[in-house]
C-alpha cells in the first residue's frame, strides 16, 4: 500500500474533519507515506496546514462528470476515477472517506492486503477488496466475524484497488454513475428489485449501490472482503461505552455515519464520550461543545482557536467529574 485517498469537495475541504482524517492516518495509524485529497477546493489543502506534510490536493471539477444537474452522490463519483486522476506512482490505493477516521495502527490492513497478492506473479487477483457494509457493525465482529465475513454487500467508502487488476472495474463504476456515450447511468435506469440488500441496509441509487451490482452481476470480475474486525460503524454511544467498558481491542476504521453526527449535536453523552474517545486515540476534535461540525483550525482566527480550545478544557473538566 502506497497511497491512501479521500475526496473533500465544497465546504467540508476545509473543515476540521479532514485535519483530524489525516491525523487518524498519522497518529493512529502509523502511515508514513503520501496522502491524496480529492477536491475542487485545492487552495484549501496546503502543506502548511497539515504538519509533517505528505499530503497533496488534486483539484478535479464535478462539471467534468455531470453535464447537467449533478445528482446528490457527484462527489462520489471521483471514487471510480482513482487511477485517472492520481498520479502513476500510486499503484497501491486505500480510500477511506473522509468520515472513516484510522483509530488504531494499519499494520494488520497491510498485512492482510498483501497477503492477498499471488506469491509468485506478485499479481492482485480481484478488482477491489473492501469491507462489508451494517452486518459486521458494532459488537457483532468481536463476537462472531465468521458470520460477517458471509455478507457480500460491501462499504463504498473503504477500500482498496490495484493499477494493474482494478482499471477495468473501476471504469465500470464510474460509467455506472455518469452514463457513456449520451447513454443513461445505469443507477438510473436499474430496477430497484435487482439489489437485495441486508437487514438495515441503505440501498439507495448512489456509488454503494452500483459498486455492489457490479460485483454481484460478475461485470467486475472477483473481490476480496477484507477482516470485519477493521470496521465499525460509531452509531450508537451505547456500543462505544460497552467497548469501553469491556476493553475489547480498538477497531481500525470507524466509521461517523450520518446518524453519528446527529448524536453529537442530540445527545450530550455520546459526544462528551466521543471527545474523550478521540483524545485517547490521539486526534484533535472536529466539533465543537454543540457538537457541530467546525472549521479547520489552520483558517480559523487566533480568537477563535483559543475559544475552541477553552471548549476543550471545558469539556475535558465536565467529563472528569
């Protein structure tokens, strides 16, 4: 592994989140080499901004890719075009998205990933290996990863691809999205009853849902599902405080799903445990004491960051007592 992506377009290229991703990457994770960042927002993602550097905006235009209205997952899109838009060097690529924070060391994701390349050609025999999606979230991967491992509706926002054995699939992804040719994409045009998916599932017309038919229909050829006991999603403050309490080993990835933000900004509790949950694994909060999402502290006045960091000291004397 070689390079490790996300995609921040509009307002979130400059919030906090994406400091405390690559902190996650850091930090946590102990990844070392280069970090690309996805967006049309490239005068945001400067050197300075991130210390240690390593990290490189690649400026893209959704206009390229959507003519007319651009539709809710555009952003996405620029997933598929990975081996376009980065430079050759990049051979070996984990995406996360910007909202799956690294909270534990990579190692074992390398390990596991390199273990799926042919001993002797050295060739990467799927188009993608990713992790599956709501079925192997919370306690369920500790307690029984067998039963995950059964599933076969992958996360679109965490996986990995190969130069030389993912061209073709990832092509594939992205024409699904966009059309070709004044051809309709095929997410809309698909019926609906084509994707079974899993209990508590979102099979919405969006990237996760024609990366998934492509891999079921056989047009992407095989993939790999990657060890559940790497991915999480951070749902339910209930889950994180049984974590807490049992010290079951750290999951790799959690993933801050949509319904995770809101219990910030709803639930006092959850976000006084995911403030101190961050500050044990070495990453700066991204929201603030009302559980907001806020600013890069790289843009933010030197008033306001002592503001923050009052709200930090404040916080971090409320969950002590």
């Amino acid at each position: 592994m070689n390079a490790v992506a996300t995609v921040a377009t509009g307002g979130y290229a400059g919030l906090q989140l994406l400091d405390s991703w690559v902190q996650g990457l850091r930090r946590a994770g102990g990844y070392r080499g280069v970090i690309y960042v996805l967006t049309d927002r490239p005068e945001l993602i400067v050197q300075e901004r991130f210390p240690g550097g390593g990290v490189e905006g690649i400026g893209v235009r959704l206009d390229d890719y959507f003519h007319a209205v651009q539709p809710d997952y555009a952003p996405n899109v620029l997933k598929s075009d990975l081996l376009t838009l980065l430079p050759a060097r990049a051979e070996r690529i984990l995406f996360l998205d910007i909202d799956i924070i690294v909270s534990n060391s990579l190692e074992p994701v390398e390990r596991q990933i390199s273990s799926l390349y042919e001993p002797g050609s050295g060739a990467f025999p799927h188009s993608v290996a990713a992790w599956t999606d709501v079925i192997c979230r919370g306690l369920v991967s500790y307690f029984d990863p067998d039963a995950c491992m059964s599933g076969s509706y992958i996360n679109a926002g965490a996986f990995f691809v190969d130069r030389g054995a993912s061209g073709d699939c990832m092509a594939r992804w992205k024409e699904a999205m966009v059309g070709r040719d004044g051809w309709a994409a095929l997410i809309d045009t698909l019926p609906r009853n084509e994707m079974k998916c899993p209990a508590f599932a979102t099979c919405g017309r969006d990237d996760q849902y024609a990366l998934n038919h492509l891999l079921r229909s056989g047009v992407c050829g095989s993939w790999a599902l990657l060890s559940p006991h790497y991915n999480w999603g951070m749902n339910s403050w209930i889950i994180l405080r049984a974590l807490q309490k049992l010290r079951l080993p750290k999951k790799t990835l959690s993933h801050f799903t949509s319904s995770a933000r809101a219990k910030l900004r709803e639930v006092p509790t959850y976000r006084r445990s995911m403030a101190r949950w961050l500050r044990e694994v070495g990453i700066d909060r991204f929201f603030n004491t009302e559980g907001d999402l806020i600013q890069a502290q790289f843009f933010q006045p030197v008033s306001e960051r002592m503001r923050h960091a009052q709200g930090r000291l404040d916080a971090a004397a409320e969950e002590t007592v």
